[in-house]
C-alpha cells in the first residue's frame, strides 16, 4: 500500500534531484554571458533551478496535505501494486535480456513467459503465441521496412 | 480569394488513388491506436514515424494525419461503448456517451458523437484555411524576440489554462527544456548534461519519450485497475445514423460553442483534453438541461466531442504557421516535419505550397474518410476489446520497444523508454501534464535558440522583449497567463466559504 503522500513525495524528490543534476552539469558548461553570447549552460541552468524550486514547492504540498489530497489518502493499493509489478517486473527482464538473446528471442521468451506461467493461456497456445510475435517482428522490420533489430550476443557467438 | 485557389490545388494533391489509400490505412490504424487502451494518438504516430523516411512529405503527412482523426474517432468508439476512454481527450465522452449506449441507444450516442465530432473538424479545418497563411504572413516579419515571445506565451498559456496543477505544470515544462538541452548545443557546439554517459551526445530523442511516457506509462495506468469490457451491443442500426445526424442542427447553439471553445483550446496550446473537459463543464453549466448531464444527455456527448476535435484540429494551425505545436500528437508531427528536411513555421507557406495546401485540403477529405470508416469499423473494433488484456498488454509493451530502438539502433533508447514509463505513469498518476513536457522536449531547442540570438541582438539585455509593440503585448500576455492560477486563487481565498464541493474536481482536467 503506497499513500498518495508517499508517491507525491516520491516524485518531487525524483524530479527535484533531476534539477539538481541539470544545475550541477550545466555549471560546467559556463553560465552567464560571455564574448560569445549567452553561454551554453545558461539556459539549462536557469531550467534546472526553476525543477528544483518547483520541486520543492510540490514536496511542502505533498507534506502538507490539501483537501484535495486528504480525498485520496491511498494511490496504490497493494493488489495494484501487485498488478504493476505483474507487467513491469516482466519487461524490464525483457529490455534487459535483449541484449543478450537478441530482440527476437527475448520477446518471444517474453510473450511466452507472460501468458504461460500464470496460466492465462494453455502452453500450447503461448507457445504458438510466441512463434507468431517473433515471427511477425522479423517479416514487417527485417524484410519490409529493412529495419535491423538487434541479434543478440548468444545469436553472435553461434556466427549469426 | 488567395486561399481557395491555393486550396483547390491542394485537392489535386490529396485527392488521388495512392492518397486516398494512405489515408484509409492511416485512419485505420489510427482508430486501431485510439481504441487500445495503452496506445494512444502521440505514440502511435510516433510508431509510424520511421516507416515515413522513405516518403514524400505531403505523403507523409497525410498518413501521420489521418491516423490522428481515426485516432480522435476511435477513442469515442471506446469511451461510448465501454466506457473506457481509449484517449485522454475522449474521457469527457464517457460522462453522458456509455449511459446513453447502455440505455439501448447506442447507434445514437456513436453518430452523435461522430456527427458533432465531424462538425468540429470541419470548424477548425475552416480556420486553418483561411487564418494559417494570414498568421504565417504575420510571422515572416518575426525576428528572434518575436519567436521568443510567441513560445513563451504558448507555454505559459499550458500553465494558466491546462487545467492541471500550474507548478506541476512549470515542473513538466522545465524538465522537458532540460531533456531538449541534453546532448551537443546547436549555438556553440558544446556538449552539455550528458551525465557522464557518452552516447547521450546524440540527445534524448522526443520519440523514445513519447513511446515511455504516453506508452508504458498508459498501459500501467490501465493495467492497475483490471477492467472487464463489458460491452453494449455495438450493432450499427444505419437508419438511426441518419435520424441522429439529422438531430444535431437543433443543438447547433452548443456545436457552435464546443467549435469555439476547441479552436481556441487548440490554437493556444491547451490541448484536446483540457478542451473538452472545458466544453463539458460550460455546457453543463449553461445547457437547459444542465442537471440532466451524465444520464445520457445528446448536448452531453456534443460538447466533449465537437470541442475535442477543433482542438485537435487547430493545434495544426499554429504548428505550420508558426512551429508551434498545439498538442502532444501535433508535436510528435513537427518532429516529422524537422526529420523530412522542411522547417515549420512561416517559410513553409513559402517553400512548400504544396505540401501546406496539400496537408489542409487532406484534413477535408481525411475527416470524411475518418467518419465513414469508424461508422463501417465499429463492430470489428469493439470485437478487439473483448481480446484479454493479459494478452495485448506484453504485445504493446513489444511494440514500444521495438518503436523506441528503431529510432537509432540504440539500445540505451529502449532503456530510457522504459524509465520515461514510470515517470510517465507517476505523473499520471498525480496530474502532472505530459503534453507540456514532450511540446517542451520538441522546441525547447529553438526557444533557447531564439533566446540566445535575441541576447545577442540585444548584448545581454532584456529590454529587447519591450522592444516594439508586438513583442511588449505578447510577452505581457504570457505574463499575465503566467499570474492567472495565482490571481484565480487569491480571488478564491477573498470570497472564502464558497464550498469547493460543486466544483468538477478540478486534478480530473489533465489526465
């Protein structure tokens, strides 16, 4: 269970520490006016203190409750928390086996894992599921539009 | 008249075999995008935005284009039927759409809604035609300050009327700036807020963002809530088409307004959403049978629509005049625009008629295609939301990865696609306004650029914003929008016991 407060917070930290990353690199860059112009940080440096400050700004409302936020004291429950993970869990382990087993591979495992384990579809059917994506992938990039999508590492050392 | 010339010889262009082709597949696919839920208008052009490389650019357009209208339609399809908006801009539909559909008149809810939706199209099509070289005219005499100005008071005007939070509008905005400052600087060919990784030199392409944000982040969104389509029957009865059509001119005093309030929505970029969320609001307000809205009430399907669609419309008019555009979907289209090699803004009247011509005498036929599709398509469309959502989530999660590597072989793209989800579903979730992010990662590049070259005209000085009349009245203006939340919000805390109870909850507005 996540109170909407937390994930208020959550998010005004992610963005105010955005911000703060902008403002550091930006300062690199030079900021302020120079024989050339305005410098090249100068903009990003400006964006990033208007991140931060409004940032800071969402995090007191985030602390200090409005009426409107006392209405939601719940944002995720804990079954849709459940739920969240069920989809993304499953494709960030997809984007991160792509590199290795190649996008073709990867997303067939994927559309297989996803349907088969928790029983949604019977095996076969997941299975044949799986060959079609890949399948399906492969005919409209490879071939129509001749775009290449990655092979993988394990494809590579079998000299595909 | 100038235009009308011009505009029929745009027919010439838009009305051939191969157009018209593109243009029924571009409105299929786009009622396919409007109708899943996870895929929207601004992901789905994106999707197809590699495939148009090879194009002409007037091909090209009428392709993204039309997938926009049959995205705009299929949306409705969803919302009226299931009750399940298929687009953010289509959630007002629900409100009188499905209880209309779920009382036995569904035929009347979805040619009602067509109907209007056509009407607002057409309103905003009008408006292109006769205002967009007009203000192109206009904007030949821009210099940088100009240019300036106008961007800031376009994005200032997200903060007074998108509706959403206007800080949390102001931190959406900022870090899309940030994102578009990511990579080499255009002016002095530095490398700036790589953060110590390489390959962001190339930048952070507006494609991957949109596919993270409107892509991962819907479909997590809709994943939350596990929603069953129940459906009504989705049979078309064509003689109540008709009788439905034929209806609409007695609310023609709505129409008008919806219109009004769309193209004004549209043009200043408030976007489709925020305009029909307005639309609903003042039609409940002023309608005669106010009380009744959200039983099923015709003026409560009207107004969303008619509203939803000029904006969606008119958001191409400052887009080709100016280079400004009106809505997250026009945005992803001018990124198109700068990778086809044409530059938007005043010149393109110039340079490419056309293209121009071309791309507004489409938006004519376009929209007639878009109605006469969605009508035929509605059972076979609503068949695939009876698909299991188990089973189209993992298939679009597939599509957004393949949609974000495709942009440049790059598989640090589909990593940053994937964190661009959950910022995407965070911010959703808390009303934070996506449209003004990704509008800001798409021209944040050439509003600093238009800055740094006023500063140079200028040497340092900020007086060149007051510099002559245009200039003084539109940054004023974007000030003035800027202050409006704050002013709005001190006039509240003056006349205080108003209770805020009957007021539509106002976070409901961005989605």
């Amino acid at each position: 269970m996540i109170s909407r407060r937390a994930l208020e917070l959550a998010t005004a930290i992610l963005t105010g520490s955005f911000g703060v990353a902008v403002v550091v690199q930006s300062l690199d860059n030079g900021i302020g006016w120079s024989s050339a112009g305005v410098d090249s940080g100068t903009f990003p440096f400006l964006t990033g203190i208007i991140i931060v400050l409004g940032s800071l700004y969402n995090l007191v409302r985030g602390v200090v409750p409005a009426a409107t936020l006392a209405n939601v004291p719940i944002a995720i429950t804990s079954i849709e928390l459940r739920r969240l993970a069920g989809l993304f869990v499953p494709a960030a382990i997809f984007v991160a086996a792509i590199p290795l087993l190649g996008m073709y591979l990867a997303s067939a495992l994927y559309v297989f894992a996803v349907l088969a384990l928790p029983r949604h579809q019977s095996v076969p059917r997941a299975l044949a599921m799986a060959a079609a994506t890949a399948l399906a992938l492969y005919v409209v990039f490879e071939r129509m539009f001749q775009v290449s999508l990655p092979h993988g590492a394990l494809a590579a050392a079998f000299g595909f | 008249m100038d235009n009308l010339g011009e505009l029929l010889h745009g027919f010439t262009i838009a009305i051939t075999v191969p157009h018209l082709a593109l243009m029924v597949v571009g409105v299929l696919l786009g009622i396919l995008v409007g109708v899943l839920p996870g895929l929207g208008a601004p992901n789905g052009v994106s999707l197809l935005l590699p495939l148009t490389f090879g194009m002409q650019p007037v091909s090209a357009i009428i392709l993204l284009s039309s997938m926009y209208w049959g995205a705009l339609f299929g949306g409705s399809v969803t919302s009226i039927l299931f009750n399940i908006p298929g687009e953010p801009s289509s959630v007002a539909t629900t409100f009188d759409g499905y209880p209309m559909a779920r009382d036995g008149r569904p035929t009347t809810a979805l040619a009602t809604a067509f109907g209007s939706a056509a009407f607002g199209a057409l309103i905003g099509v009008i408006l292109i035609t006769f205002l967009a070289s007009w203000v192109a005219q206009v904007a030949l005499a821009f210099g940088p300050p100009e240019y300036f100005a106008v961007y800031f008071l376009a994005f200032a005007s997200f903060v007074g009327m998108g509706g959403a939070a206007p800080i949390k509008t102001v931190v959406a905005l900022a870090i899309g700036f940030a994102i578009a400052a990511i990579g080499i600087d255009t002016v002095s060919g530095s490398v700036r807020l790589t953060m110590g990784i390489d390959e962001l030199v190339k930048g952070v392409n507006f494609v991957v963002a949109v596919m993270g944000l409107f892509g991962i982040g819907e479909l997590l969104v809709a994943v939350e809530e596990e929603f069953h389509a129940r459906a009504v029957s989705s049979k078309i009865e064509w003689r109540e088409v008709f009788r439905a059509i034929g209806r609409l001119p007695r609310h023609s005093v709505a129409l008008l307004r919806s219109a009004a309030i769309g193209c004004w929505m549209g043009i200043t970029p408030g976007g489709p959403t925020a305009a029909s969320f307005m639309s609903y609001g003042i039609a409940r307000r002023f309608s005669r049978r106010g009380r009744y809205f959200g039983t099923g009430e015709v003026e409560g399907i009207i107004s969303p629509e008619t509203a939803d669609h000029a904006a969606g419309t008119s958001a191409l008019l400052p887009m080709l005049s100016l280079g400004i555009p009106g809505s997250a979907t026009a945005a992803v289209m001018m990124g198109g625009l700068m990778i086809w090699g044409l530059n938007p803004g005043p010149m393109l009247f110039v340079d490419s008629k056309d293209f121009v011509w071309g791309l507004i005498a489409s938006m004519y036929v376009g929209n007639i295609v878009a109605v006469v599709l969605v009508l035929l398509t509605v059972p076979v469309f609503a068949a695939l939301m009876r698909i299991p959502f188990v089973i189209i989530a993992p298939l679009i999660v597939i599509i957004c990865v393949v949609g974000a590597y495709s942009v440049s072989n790059s598989y640090l793209d589909v990593v940053m696609m994937l964190g661009f989800g959950i910022v995407g579903y965070l911010f959703k979730k808390l009303f934070y306004p996506l449209a003004p992010l990704v509008l800001a990662i798409v021209i944040g590049d050439k509003a600093e650029d238009a800055f740094r070259q006023s500063m140079l005209m200028s040497k340092g000085s900020l007086g060149i914003f007051f510099a002559n009349k245009l200039v003084t009245c539109l940054i004023v203006g974007g000030i003035a929008l800027l202050l409006l939340p704050l002013v709005l919000q001190l006039a509240r805390l003056r006349r205080k016991p108003a209770p805020s109870a009957n007021e539509t909850d106002p976070e409901k507005v961005i989605i």
